[in-house]
C-alpha cells in the first residue's frame, strides 16, 4: 500500500466545503450523535454496501433492510450511524461533486497558459468522475431524490467552479488559443461531457480510465474552440 501523500492545496480548499448537515441528534435516542474515528469503519462499510445497492437497483428499489442484509446486519445498526436512506445517498453523492467541482482549486501562476490550466482541469474534471463511479453519476441519474438543502449546497459548489472557470476562458480567448461566443453557455456545454458518461461508461470497457479522459478532455477543448492541439 502506498503511503498517503501530504493534503495539497486543493484537497484543504475541497475539505472546506461542507455537506449540508441535518440537526443535531438528541440525547437519548440510540442514535450516533457525531461521526468519530471510532465509528468511521462502520460507516464506510454501511455506505459501500448502500452505493452498490443504489448502483444496481436504484434509489426507489433499495431499502435500509436490504443494506443492512448485505451487512449481515439489523436495520437498527445502519438507522444508528444515519437518519434514513436519503441521508446515505446524499452522503455518497457529496464527495463526487466536491472532488470534481475542486479541480480549479490552488491553479495559480505556475507558468502555463490559460489555455492549458483549462485543459487540465477539464481532464481532471473526467477523472474524478470516473474515479467515484458509481457515486458520480447518482445526481444525474436521480436527481429528484436529493433534499432542497442538498441541492442548493451542491449549486454553491457548482457556481463556484465556474466562477473559477470562466475567466480562465475569457482570458485564454483574449490570448487567442480559445474560440468561442458566450462564456457560461460555453463552459456548461464542455463540462457537460463527463455528466453523460452515467448513459453509457463500464469500468471493464473498451478504454482504460485514462485513455477515456484524455479522449474526452480533447472532445471538451474542441467545444472551447481549441485553435492548436497542445
């Protein structure tokens, strides 16, 4: 096993953006107050065996008995680590969103171009969505499942990636590597790209994970109006 590598600039900025919490649990209640390092193990257990479920049958499909089935467990041990199933799916559709909206944090004067910090992070974009499959594509397959307070944090991190994103388009267009018209219109059309990859991507396909991104991060430049291959 590798040893884990120090927090870089973006993983800091990501860990601050916060899920929507729910109010506190009270006293009382045989419910778990707080996540702790403690109870972490039994968490991570209860949500990849949720994440699977949710993957294979769908949100409607799967209930808390089936996952705690899948643990060998009773559903009163999954109902002590979590408030109900919409929490858990919440719970696994967060980290996707902050690691692929996070891809423009730290990205500063380093040297390149415009231009080419676009392109990184719209490769980076593709990665990390295909490296929380299954989770990646829960928003886009069901998105009516999710809380109105979820969905409004979840905007907040999305307007902030394009707030980061835009004017490093602006500025690469005014440079003369990028060709388009509206900005917004443009930047949601290339980012779109990796979000219809719940339709149709296979871990065991045809392309391995990194031929995929680098493909679909040339077909995203492309929508920018590349002028030269880089």
């Amino acid at each position: 096993m590798q040893e884990a590598a120090a927090p870089s600039a973006q993983t800091s900025a990501a860990a601050r953006l916060k899920k929507p919490q729910r109010k506190a649990v009270p006293r009382d209640t045989g419910r778990q107050r707080k996540p702790n390092a403690a109870t972490d193990v039994q968490r991570e257990r209860i949500l990849a065996a949720a994440s699977t479920l949710f993957a294979q049958q769908g949100y409607a499909n799967t209930t808390i008995a089936q996952i705690a089935q899948v643990l060998g467990a009773t559903k009163p041990f999954v109902y002590y680590y979590f408030h109900d199933k919409q929490e858990l799916f919440e719970t696994l559709s967060w980290a996707p969103t902050v690691a692929c909206f996070s891809v423009l944090d730290g990205v500063g004067n380093d040297g390149r171009s415009a231009a080419e910090q676009v392109q990184q992070a719209l490769g980076d974009l593709v990665r990390a969505t295909i490296a929380h499959y299954p989770c990646a594509f829960f928003p886009y397959k069901e998105p009516q499942v999710y809380s109105a307070k979820y969905l409004a944090a979840s905007k907040r991190v999305a307007n902030r990636f394009y707030d980061q994103l835009c004017p490093l388009l602006e500025q690469a267009r005014a440079e003369g590597d990028l060709q388009f018209e509206d900005t917004k219109i443009t930047a949601l059309a290339a980012c779109s790209l990796p979000g219809f990859l719940y339709t149709w991507y296979r871990p065991d396909g045809r392309l391995p994970p990194e031929d995929l991104a680098q493909l679909l991060t040339g077909l995203a430049m492309r929508v920018l109006g590349l002028q030269q291959e880089r």
